[in-house]
C-alpha cells in the first residue's frame, strides 16, 4: 500500500501482522499489533485519517471474534465516526462497519439500533444494484435474522422470501444457502400457521433442488 507517496510504512507492519495472527485465531497476539497500528496511525497520520479508522476497525473486529461486543462496538463506532468523514456514505469501507456495528448491536440486545443500521445499508444497496441483484442478499439475510429474533415474524417472512427468490433466480435451486433459508421460512410458517405456504414451498424444493 502507498499512502500519501510513503513507502511499505511501520503502520503497514503491524496492520498486516494483526490480520495474518487475526487469521490463525490468535486473538490477544492479533489485539496487540492492531493496538500498536493504532497508535503509529495516530503519530504519524492522525487521529481522525483512514488509517487510523481501519485500525480501529480492525479492533473491532478482533474484539468481535472475542465475544467482546460492548468493546467491538466502541471501536466500531469510532471508525465509522472517521471513514463517514472521509469516504462516501456508500463506500464499501462504511458499508462494513454499519454491518458489523449492527450485528454487535444485535448480539447485545440492541435490537432498535440494529435495525436501524441493517435497513440503512438495505437501502444503500438497494439505490446501487436494485432491489433484485445478488449484492443484496446478505443484508435481506441479515436483517430478516434479526427481525426473526424480534418476533417481527411477517417481516423477516417477506425479506427471506426476497432472498430465497434472488437466489434461485441467480444461481438456480441447487445454492447451499437456499437450505439455510428454506429452514428458518419453514420456522416462521410453523409459528404463523402458514401450513399451505410451507408444504407448496417444500414441494418446489425438493423437485428442483439436490438438497431436498
């Protein structure tokens, strides 16, 4: 990486070690480095430049392996604090931390504040690839988990429904993750006396899908 016409810098050093040890699940040794990356962002580039936001996302990250999530969500909402600043609302970058922020929001209880983010980046995508591309059905998955968990159960009905209908319309009835779906529609029509719904979807399934 070259930033600002710099060379491999010492920041780099540490960053990348954090993620090769973050990699081989060595947690504490992963947290260390990310820490020591933090701090040379801050001496040398400051404290509000992506480098600086990348580190605390990193920690982030690291803190979210951990089952740590008061801290993850510390770090999370200072990088975002910083990449809002400095990168497009639409940015992958912030795209991320929105994501991860919403799930250690969930993972707390947090439930209101992690619905709030999921259906901002829904809507980013959304406005980027259409309410039908690929892109989006790791956020409708997401979001529909989380409104599943909220007993918003005709909610997250109508977003797995979406998510289940772009993946067999991109990659055919045979996707691994179509199982994973079909799974938490069929808990959802058993709590919603949706027996019709269920059988007639299992049916399609298994006529056209190996899985089934």
């Amino acid at each position: 990486m070259d930033i600002e016409g710099g060379s491999f810098t010492l920041w780099e050093e540490f960053y990348n070690a954090s993620i090769r040890l973050l990699k081989m699940e060595k947690y504490s040794e992963a947290k260390r480095l990310a820490k020591k990356s933090l701090n040379e962002a801050i001496d040398v580039y400051g404290a509000s430049h992506s480098t600086s936001g990348m580190s605390l996302f990193l920690l982030g990250l690291i803190s979210q392996f951990q089952a740590d999530f008061p801290e993850a969500e510390t770090f999370y909402e200072k990088a975002l604090s910083i990449f809002e600043k400095v990168f497009s609302s639409k940015d992958i970058v912030v795209l991320n931390v929105l994501q991860n922020l919403a799930f250690v929001y969930q993972s707390q209880g947090k439930y209101p504040e992690a619905e709030q983010l999921y259906k901002r980046v829904l809507r980013i995508k959304e406005d980027d690839y259409g309410k039908e591309n690929c892109q989006i059905i790791s956020i409708l998955c997401s979001l529909a988990n989380l409104l599943k968990e909220m007993k918003k159960f005709g909610e997250a009905e109508e977003l797995y429904t979406r998510a289940l209908q772009i993946l067999i319309h991109e990659y055919g009835p045979d996707h691994p993750q179509i199982g994973d779906i079909y799974i938490n529609l069929h808990n959802i029509y058993s709590i919603l006396n949706k027996r019709e719904e269920d059988k007639q979807l299992y049916n399609f399934l298994k006529k056209h899908s190996d899985y089934f």
